[in-house]
C-alpha cells in the first residue's frame, strides 16, 4: 500500500474510472449480443431499429480507440447489410 497521500488519491480514482470503463465495456457488450441476437434470428427490422443506438453507444463509450471503434460499427452494420442481401435473394 502507498504511504504518499497523492498515491493513495490516484489509487482511489484509478479504482473510479476503472469501475467506470468496465460498466461502459459491459453495457457495449450486452448491445453487441442483443444486436447479433436479432441478426441470428433473421429480424432485419429489429436489427435496423437497434443499429444507431449500438454504433452511438460504441462511439459515446470512451473505452475503444478509434480505429477500433470503426472496426467494430462497420463488423455490425456488415452483419445487417448481409443480412438484407440475403433476405432480397429468397
């Protein structure tokens, strides 16, 4: 344990923000699977209505750096655009 007082400090908000991120990460995550839920289950209106409040979630969230944040929005919306290809095929 740290003795100085300014250690301690940023101790207590590194413990803070780090609470923080994993709620942030974890609300991503639990959006991601609804999302692929609905892509399973072949409800392209479902995933259509659902797919801005992922992506504003993902680029709100503040834990993803950019790059990763556009990788993981365009993996998504590709799921959606197949999703449609194949539902104008049939």
């Amino acid at each position: 344990m740290a003795n100085i007082k300014s250690q301690k400090k940023r101790i207590l908000i590194t413990r803070e923000e780090n609470a923080a991120n994993n709620s942030k990460r974890t609300r991503v995550k639990n959006l991601v699977k609804k999302y692929e839920a609905l892509i399973a289950a072949n409800d392209i209106a479902g995933a259509k209505a659902l797919l801005p409040e992922v992506v504003s979630v993902i680029d709100k969230s503040g834990v993803y750096k950019d790059n990763t944040a556009s990788r993981k929005v365009a993996r998504l919306s590709k799921l959606l655009s197949d999703l449609e290809k194949a539902a104008v095929a049939e």
